[in-house]
C-alpha cells in the first residue's frame, strides 16, 4: 500500500512537472499506457487472491482514477496556456488606420442632391418630372413663349447660337426650361402637373451668373387652378424645400412674356452674416423664383383653348437655390470639378433625400 | 428709372410716408431697387467760420474759429484756399462720417495744432467734383441748421426695376398715376397748355422712312439765351445720375424722366436745309485709292476694319479700288458710329444729325452760345430702334423709352411742355409746330387718336379676375381700378362684359389676362388667401421615367463606388471636341463665351480628364470623378444621349488611393474602368449576364487596353479603357489614368410585369463542390471565350466558372497561356460520385478544346 502512495505521489508530481502537451502524453503512457507503471499493477490484479484482490482493487483503480484526473486536468490547463501564448503572439496594433469606404468617399454633386430634394417635394405634390432637350429651335425657346420677334425681353436672354442650317433656321441653346412646358402641353392633355429641371445656358459669367446653369421649371394646366393655387404650392415648396417651419414670403407684380398676370416671389431673409442667409428671420427680401398664370397665348399655341384651360407656371435657378440652402459661394466653382469644392459642398452617395427621413438630414 | 421723393409729389398729392409709398411701389409691380433717403448728408451743418489764422507750423493751412450755431466756437485746421473769416459753410463735427473721403472724424493734431471738425468740400459731400475750396454759401444760410435741408439736397432718391413691358412707367408721371390708383394719394392734372406760336416752322421735315417713324414734330424757338439751367432742375438731374449741361439740354433730359418722353434740341443755326427722316445711306466709291484720301477715311473712321485689314497687308494705295462706305456720325457721346441702312437716322443738308431715338450729333448739338433751338419731339418704331442700338452698342435714356413704346398721343404735347420750359428758362419766340405723321403702330382701333394712334379696345368679362387669381373684386371697385389706370369704359359697365379702351401710355395690354392683372396688382396681390392644390390620388405614385430612375441610380451606383460626381461644362474647346469624334459644324457655338467654350460636347470624357488634370496641377492626382449627363451627338432632340462616364487617375482605385500600411493602392487600368461600368449598368438595370464584351474601343483609348459592351451583336452599351497616349497629349493630360462611358438611353425598356412575385427558388439538399482546372491555351484566346466553353459543358450542373490565375512562361511555348479556372458545381438530384466527376471533367474537357483549342495544362 505504501508502495502505491508513494507511486501515486510521483505521477501526480511528474504530471505537475509537465510543461507542455507532450510532457503530459509521455507521463500518461508512463503511467497509464500498455506497460504504463498504474497499468502493470492493475495485471497484477488477476494474480491476487480475493482477499488481497479485495483489497488492493479499489487502491489501484482508485490511483488510475486520480492520475487519469490529474492527466486530464493538467493537460486542460496546458491547452489554456498554448491558447493564451498563441493569442499573445497574435497581437496586432489596432490603432493602425483601416481604409475608408468607397461609400464615405464618393460624392455626389449638389445640383443633382438638390434635384433629388425637389423631386421628392413634388412628388408628394403629385407632380412628375418631364425632361426635353438642351439644343433647341427658336419657336419653342421663343416664339410659342409669347416672345414677339425682335422684342427686348429676347435680347435680355443672351442666348447662345448655332450656325443655320440647310433650311436657314438657326437652333440655340435653351435659355430656359420653358420649352418644355410647351413639348408637354402638345403631347399631353391637362391635367398637367410637371416639373421640369435641366440645364440652361446664356451669354453670361460673373460670381452669380454663368454661361450654363441649372433651372426648374414647373407647370400645372387645368380648368380651375389660379394664382391662389400658384402661391399654397410655391410657399409649401420652399418652407419644404429649405426645411424651415415658416417662411416670411411676398409676391409681387412683375412681367414673363409667357405669364399673365406674371409675379416674382421675395423670401425675407437675414443676409448680415457673411456668406450664409437665414431664413424666417432679418428685413431682407432675396428674390427667388419668378410665375405666372401661363398667357392665353402660349395655351393657344400649344393647341389648349385658353378659355377652356388655365394654370400657372414657374421657373428657378436649382443653382441658385442650392446655393441659398448650402452657402457655396461661386456659381462658377459648381462646374470646376475640383475635387476639394466636391469632397467640402458634396453629398455621401447614401444620403438620399426623402420626405419621410427628412430631405438633409 | 430713378427719381426723388419731390419730383413725384410734383405730380401725386400724397401724406404718405417714404417708407409707404417704397412698400407700395414694390406691391403694384414697380420693384424699388434701392432708396437713397440722403442720411449720408444728415451730420452736416451750416457753420461760420469767424476768425481764420495762418497756422503757427504750415504756409498752406489755416487755424479757423468755426460757429456751428451751438456752444462756444470750435477751432479747425483748414488747407482751403477760400478758407477765410466770414465765409459761411457746411461743418463736419467729429464723430461724422465723410463719404467723400471715407473717412470718419475724430479729434486730431495737424502739425500741433487741434482740430475739432472739418470745412468740406463739395466733392467731399459728393455732391460734385468741386474741390477748389470748401463750400461757400450766401450770407444769410442759417448757422446750425441742416446743410442738406437748407440746400434741397435731402431730397430721397428711389430707384425701381421696371419691366420690359411698362413704358408708362419710365416718367414720374407715369409712377404717380399708378400709385393714385392704388389709393396712395391723388393724381395732380398733367395736361399741358399748347403753345402759340408765331408763324410756320421755317424747317420742314419730309419722312422717307415712314414706317420707322409713327410722328414727327419740331418747333424752332429763336432769340433763347442758352446757360446752366434753374438749380432745382440741375439737382434733380444730379440727384437721377445725370450730368446737368445747358438748359436746352437739361429740359430734354427733364421731360425724358418727367414723362417718358424723350425730346431731342438742334441747334438752329446748325442745321441746314430742312430735315428728312430716312434710313442711313451706302455709297460705293470707285475710283484710285490714294494715300492721301485712305488716311483721311481712316482718320472719320470710315470702313476702319477693311482699311485696317488692307493696311495690314501694306495696301494703302491702290488703283481702282472699289469699296462700299457707310454713313457717319459724331454722336454726343463723343464716339463716332457707322450706320448701316436698317437704321433710321435725321438728316440735313450736311449730312446725319441723328440716330432716331438713340442719340443726337455732336455737329448740331445746343452750346451756351445757341440762341435759335429746334425741338423735336418724335415717335419711333420700337423695335427698330431696340436693333440699332443693340447693333451700335448704345444705351440711353432715349433708346430706353422708345424701344418700350412712347405714349404716341402725348407726343404734341411733350413738345409744348419742352417748348414751354425753354421760353421759361431761355426765354425766346416759339413758331407754329410742324407735324407729320408716319405708319402708324397699331390700326385695329375704331378710335383714332391726334397723332393718328388706333386706340385697342378690350373685353373685359369680370369674373375673369377669380377665374385667374381666386381674388373676389367687386364690379365696382374693377372699373374704378382700371378707369383711375385711363382705361375708359366703351358701352354699358352693367352687363357681365365690359369693354374698355386702352389708354396710349399702354401698349402692353391687350387683352383680358392683361386687365386681370392690371385689376390683381392695384387691389392687392397680398390680399389673394394661398389655396390647396386639390389632391389628385390618395397615396403619391411613381413619377421618375425608367431612364430618370436610371439616371439616379448609375449616379450613386459610381459615388458609392468612391468616385466623385462632378458637372462639367456642355461646350469643350474645338479640338478636345474632335478627338473624340465631335466638332461638326451643326454642333459649334456662333457665339461661343470663350474660345474654348465652343463645341457641344460628343463625349463626358474630354471635359472630365481636363478636369482630372488640372486636380492634378493643384496636387491632387488620385482622383476618381464621374457624370452623369447629356453629350450631342447632332442638333436634334434624339441626338442628345444620357451618358454615365468616369475617369480614375493615379491610384484612385475602389479600394482607395496611394500608399497605406497594409498594401499600397496600384495604378488605375484597363480593369478599374471596366468595374465601374459595368456597375453603373448594372445599377441602371442592365442584365449583367447577357452583356458581351469585345477586346478593343474607339481610337481615343489604348488599342490594346480597352473594350466594348454590347447587349447583343447591335446594341452598343458602352466603351472603357486606358487612353490612347496621342489622346492624353492632345489634352495636355497625364495618366495613369482610365475611364469608361455608358449609354444609359440604349438600355431596352424593362418588359411589364403582370406579378411583382419573384420566380420560386429551389434550394438543393446536395453539397456543392468546386473543382480547378488549368488549361493551355493561344494567347490571343479570351479568358471570356474559355469561360463560356467551361460553362457549356453542363448547363445543369455547372453553377459558376471563375478565372483565378493567367499566368505565361517559356515553359508554357510560345504564344501560349495558362488559364486557372474554379468550376462551382452543384448537384441537382444526388450526391456526385467519383465516375460522375471524372466524366464530367471529361465534358469540359472536350468542349474546351473544341471551342478554344485549349488543353489541359499537364
């Protein structure tokens, strides 16, 4: 018996003495293995008598029990250690900088966020959105817009022009988005509801002023709508449009050769601080937009009975209100493509204005 | 149009406020613009000066004691040579703010001595260039009261916009008629009592351009005494921007603003012969050019650009040279102008004396020493006159008012009220007028006025105002509006039309959405309530267009792909235009801003690697930019494409740009172009799957490095690629750099959907497997071209084919390649056996080298 204390004592000394996983395999088949020391003394077993079976059997299977114990137990905590090792080793400084996203760095311009902005306030409206070309013929840039031939209001529009053609007709390019109103109106029947956002040019380049632009133009033709109507839609557009709860606002008499009566809407607003407007607020009137009921003659000329239909119709600057709204200081910087102007004044492509999440925020 | 607040009480019996009638102005469609109320005058005083000593340190300064009409006398250093004791003038107390000099005062030492305040100057008040001596008033001035009181200088000065259409509105009278009308006041009586003259006007004047010149009248007045005109009318003048001259030329300009009515005066004695109206005359000389006669036609600048042409070539003589001249005048302005014969002009005997409604000549312009005036007072065709001065580049308060449209009826009578001021002011002996009428501008009235205008009538039905605006006006408060605007009543004003005769001063209205908003902005625009747009359907539908929702998506499709949308310019210089396949004639602007402004772009490419170079030149030369636009393929409507293109540099990959710790960003290239467009057309909706792709583009990329997307064997999709390096020279750009454009308009439009149900999905039970293969193939075989012979070997159990390695060696042979490629395979109805495999191998085995010639890499 003391014979099997003693062994006992070594093995669990020799299996606290392991320091890895091989030490401890070598010390369970010293111990435990075919001809392991614990192994031996259990084939001894057979050759006892049963009093001495009955005796030395519990000692023996008791020893295989504790040092089989102390092997599982060691080797567990030798696992954790290798673990912990491993792990320390794999340490990795992870301050270091990972790459931004594409998403992150991806702009998108401020006319086309803008647009996007407009877009969504009019179709909650119930308005579309109708496109035409850039180039186009003097009879819808003029002529069915109520612009008398040689009239000073057509030398006002500085217009851009290409050499005659074969038929002796020179085509320019549109000086506003009215054309529009007229392909709209000769291909559809009222009601009509649209707007109408695209590129603009004129002779023209200052800080506020450049040869190419951006306009949105809007129309609605029916049998009932009136200037009450014109103004609910105009001041619901900009108290949405610039996010503000309420907008100090006046229309006044003003003169579009394809509006009668022709109006200009006033936003009063705070111009004292440099380089940015507040609205809602200040004893400044900034002018914004310019609309009119559409004349008896430009319905005419698009085949609608001027007696029979009515509506309004609008245009603004979407760089100029884009401006206003996020404060970039030169019209000509919006078409410089520099990436330091677009990473400043852009948008994250994932930020798509919506009514229900709120057009910039 | 500027004019002060006296002037227009001149004609409007008002106690409105300034504030009132500024308010008012802008509601009634006449936008103030700014208002000068004159407070910039405010801190100057009358001042005495009672003692002046030469200063202790300074030859040109005097010390001055100065009574300002308050507390003790203040001492001033003053450099005026006028300064000197009893001169009575203005005073500017410390703390006053000079606009003359942009200075404000405060106490200070000149060479030692204090000085409390300032003498001025008149240039210093910047009432005139006077700067000779501080100001020198009479005697009696009031010490201490306000200067610019006492002067009539605090008169304020308002400005209003006018639009095109209110020629009514270019004369005081015009503006206090409309606010009368708005209820601000009362309009005073403008009628003007006829001259008599003695005897017939000894010039007459014949109209050969009837058609340019509606009416003609003109009244000699003899014996005037020209000089400066009365001071109330010059500061007046001077209060509006204009430059007072002689009462002769003052009195035009006075009526040009009073009442819209510009007069012109000659110089009797000047003009010789009798006058005719006609268009400007040509002639063709032919005959020797002889040094002589060519620098004297250059000096009176005749034909000056072909004289200089030919100089240029050293022709300054010639024989029998043949030239067209054209007509020539000194005008007031100084400057010397070419007429052509659209242009209609006054002529003497001596030659043109006058654009007609633009400006007079200097040959017979009115001096101090003229004492026989002629006063014309003439109606000319506005649009006639807008083209002449368009063409000579003239702007006056003439040509303002005519190319509007002059009252016609008030033509006689604004020459009385001219004629009557100069016997005022001049004195002199006016003769009879000489009137003759032209065509006349309108002729669909019944009722023809004096000078031969057809009054236009208008049917007014009176529910038109709510019909248009929504605004309630009553039938008596209509009529009372447009009767205090002239319209006069024709017929009964009972019935639900009426009819109403336009007065002459308006020859914008002419019809019944006219009188809607002549009726709108005299009772109130602010009184129309703002009225809810009836709501069409319940819950909004779609409104964008399949190429709008395209447009949209390609456009944050490549921004989330790190690039940077930007808006570049749709005219490109001429040669960036024809490298890339545009510059046709249709296509060239005729009047470009700027050189190289001057081609309708054919392509987004050029203007966004100029764009990307000159980031570049700024520092900045990893950059990814993209647009979505329009570029112009020809003039019509169906030539304008929606292109989405883009452009990477330097190392402005996907995955970032530039150098970084855990693997530095590669040169941009062929592949990074070919990702972006195929993920804006794939954002767009294209079906990825069925794109082909072609090796090659067009010339302006890299031969080599670029291709072609097609959707099918005619539907071209797009084009990518590294550039040509000849491309990037023309362009004065440097790569690395790539790009791609798509053409989002050739998309086909998605078939309708009768189900938005997506199709069902089967999911198979059976483990997926991959398997490589390696083969050898000719260079010139396309990956594209393997993969799909992999793929077709088994459609049904053949889920993926990925390229994974190309890789070519000398051991490989020449022209040759190896082509690694994983196979995903996914079995359909059981688990795949070893025979299954092995046979399957052998399918894309065999249809590889039937396709492509390749083999199995050993």
């Amino acid at each position: 018996m003391t014979d099997l204390k003693t062994l006992e004592a070594t093995l669990l000394a020799e299996i606290a003495a392991a320091s890895d996983e091989a030490a401890i395999e070598a010390v369970r088949v010293s111990a435990l293995g075919k001809k392991g020391s614990v192994s031996e003394r259990l084939k001894m077993l057979g050759t006892m008598s049963p009093e001495e079976r009955k005796q030395m059997g519990p000692a023996i299977n008791g020893l295989k029990n504790s040092v089989g114990e102390a092997l599982a137990a060691r080797k567990a905590e030798l696992h954790k250690e290798a673990i912990a090792a491993r792990l320390a080793a794999e340490t990795v400084d992870v301050t270091l900088p990972v790459r931004q996203a594409p998403a992150e760095r991806g702009r998108i311009h401020p006319i086309s966020q803008v647009i996007d902005e407009i877009t969504a306030i009019f179709g909650d409206l119930g308005f579309a959105i109708a496109e035409g070309p850039d180039i186009e013929t003097d009879y819808y840039n003029f002529t069915a817009l109520n612009f008398p031939e040689g009239h000073p209001a057509r030398e006002m529009h500085d217009t851009f022009f290409f050499p005659p053609g074969e038929n002796g007709e020179r085509k320019l390019l549109r000086t506003h988005t009215s054309p529009v109103q007229i392909h709209t109106m000769e291909a559809q029947k009222p009601p009509i509801r649209i707007v109408i956002p695209g590129k603009t040019y004129r002779q023209d380049s200052d800080a506020t002023h450049s040869p190419m632009f951006h306009q949105l133009e809007g129309l609605v033709v029916d049998r009932t709508s009136t200037v009450a109507n014109m103004k609910w839609v105009l001041e619901e557009f900009c108290k949405a449009f610039f996010e503000v709860p309420s907008l100090n606002m006046r229309f006044r008499p003003s003169f579009f050769p394809f509006t009668e009566p022709s109006l200009e809407l006033d936003i009063q607003c705070d111009r004292s601080r440099p380089g940015e407007v507040r609205f809602g607020e200040g004893s400044d009137w900034m002018e914004i937009l310019g609309c009119g009921m559409v004349h008896p003659n430009v319905l005419g000329m698009s085949g609608l009975d001027p007696d029979e239909y009515q509506g309004f119709a609008w245009g603004m600057g979407i760089d100029r209100i884009a401006t206003l709204k996020y404060g970039m200081p030169d019209l000509r910087d919006y078409f410089n493509a520099d990436t330091r102007w677009l990473q400043h004044y852009g948008f994250r492509p994932l930020d798509l204005p919506t009514l229900f999440g709120g057009l910039s925020t | 149009m500027k004019f002060t607040l006296s002037w227009l009480k001149d004609h409007l019996d008002t106690d409105a406020s300034l504030d009132e009638i500024v308010e008012r102005l802008t509601m009634i469609g006449l936008e103030v613009e700014s208002v000068d109320d004159k407070a910039s005058l405010k801190p100057f005083v009358i001042a005495r000066v009672l003692t002046a000593e030469k200063h202790p340190d300074a030859d040109k300064l005097k010390v001055l004691s100065v009574d300002t009409g308050s507390g003790a006398p203040v001492q001033v250093v003053c450099g005026a040579p006028n300064a000197r004791a009893g001169l009575v003038g203005a005073f500017a107390a410390p703390g006053a703010y000079v606009p003359g000099i942009d200075v404000t005062l405060s106490v200070g030492k000149i060479r030692g001595v204090e000085s409390h305040g300032m003498m001025c100057s008149e240039r210093e008040l910047q009432l005139s260039d006077e700067h000779t001596g501080i100001i020198d008033l009479p005697e009696n001035a009031p010490v201490g009261a306000s200067f610019a009181a006492w002067a009539k200088l605090d008169d304020p000065v308002i400005e209003i916009g006018l639009t095109p259409n209110r020629p009514d509105a270019t004369g005081v009278y015009g503006i206090a008629r409309d606010l009368a009308a708005s209820g601000l006041g009362t309009l005073k009586s403008g009628a003007v009592e006829p001259v008599e003259g003695e005897g017939k006007c000894p010039v007459s004047v014949t109209l050969e351009a009837p058609d340019l010149c509606p009416g003609f009248a003109l009244r000699l007045v003899r014996g005037v005494k020209n000089g400066p005109s009365p001071k109330w009318l010059q500061q007046r003048l001077i209060a509006i921007g204009l430059r007072p001259i002689n009462a002769l030329v003052d009195i035009t300009n006075y009526v040009t603003f009073d009442r819209g009515r510009p007069l012109h005066v000659f110089d009797a004695a000047k003009v010789k012969g009798n006058l005719v109206v006609r268009r400007a005359k040509t002639s063709e000389e032919v005959g020797d050019l002889v040094e002589e006669r060519f620098l004297d036609l250059k000096k009176r600048g005749l034909g000056v650009e072909l004289l200089t042409e030919w100089e240029s070539y050293g022709l300054t003589r010639m024989a029998s040279a043949v030239y067209e001249l054209y007509e020539r005048i000194e005008a007031l302005d100084g400057y010397g102008y070419e007429l052509t014969p659209d242009m209609c002009v006054i002529a003497d005997d001596n030659g043109v004396e006058s654009i007609a409604g633009i400006m007079g000549g200097e040959l017979s312009g009115c001096e101090d020493g003229t004492t026989d005036v002629l006063i014309e007072s003439a109606l000319w065709d506005p649009m006639a006159t807008a083209r002449t001065g368009r063409e000579l580049g003239i702007i006056t308060d003439a040509r303002y008012r005519f190319e509007r449209g002059v009252d016609p009826e008030f033509m006689v009578a604004g020459l009385d009220l001219g004629t009557r001021m100069v016997l005022e002011f001049c004195g002199g002996t006016p003769s009879e007028p000489e009137i003759v009428l032209g065509t006349p501008t309108a002729k669909d009235g019944e009722i023809v006025g004096e000078t031969g205008h057809h009054y236009r009538e208008v049917d007014f039905p009176l529910s038109e105002t709510k019909r248009l605006t929504g605004l309630d006006v009553e039938r008596a408060e209509s009529i009372a509006i447009l009767k205090r605007l002239g319209f006069v009543p024709k017929g009964a004003t009972d019935g639900a039309v009426v009819r109403f005769v336009v007065p002459s001063w308006r020859p914008d209205v002419d019809g019944k959405a006219d009188l809607v908003e002549e009726v709108m902005r005299i009772h109130g625009v602010n009184r129309i309530a703002p009225a809810p747009l009836p709501q069409t359907t319940a819950v909004g539908s779609r409104i964008l267009t399949t190429l709008q929702n395209r447009t949209r998506a390609a456009r944050r499709a490549l921004a989330v792909r790190g690039m940077m949308e930007a808006v570049t310019w749709s005219f490109i210089p001429e040669r960036h235009a024809a490298l890339f396949g545009g510059g046709a004639p249709a296509l060239k602007l005729s009047n470009p801003i700027a050189a190289d402004m001057s081609d309708m772009r054919p392509s987004l490419l050029p203007g966004l690697i100029a764009a990307a170079q000159r980031n570049a030149d700024r520092g900045f030369g990893d950059i990814a930019l993209f647009e979505v636009s329009g570029t112009y393929q020809g003039d019509r409507p169906e030539d304008q494409r929606r292109v989405a293109g883009g452009i990477r540099r330097g190392t402005a990959t996907l995955e970032g740009a530039g150098r970084h710790w855990a693997g530095n960003a590669a040169s941009v290239g062929v592949f990074d172009a070919k990702a972006d467009a195929l993920a804006a057309l794939e954002a767009a909706g294209a079906p990825v799957d069925k794109l082909t792709i072609e090796a090659g583009g067009p010339d302006w990329y890299h031969p080599g490095r670029s291709g072609t997307i097609r959707l099918g064997p005619k539907n071209l999709l797009g084009t990518f690629g590294e550039f040509h390096p000849d491309t990037l020279e023309a362009l004065d750009a440097a790569g690395p750099i790539c790009g791609f454009e798509v053409y989002l308009d050739a998309l086909p439009e998605p078939k309708a959907k009768a189900t938005r149900t997506k199709p069902r999905l089967d999911l198979s039970p059976f483990q997926a497997v991959k398997r490589d293969f390696a083969f050898v193939v000719d260079r010139s075989v396309a990956a594209g071209a393997l993969t799909r012979a992999v793929a077709a070997a088994d459609k049904k159990l053949i889920a993926g084919v990925s390229v994974f390695d190309v890789f070519e060696g000398a051991a490989l042979g020449a022209g040759k390649k190896s082509v690694a490629i994983e196979v995903a395979i996914q079995p359909q109805e059981r688990t795949l056996t070893d025979e299954d495999f092995e046979a399957l191998s052998a399918r894309i085995v065999a249809n590889v080298e039937k396709q492509t010639g390749g083999v199995l890499r050993g």
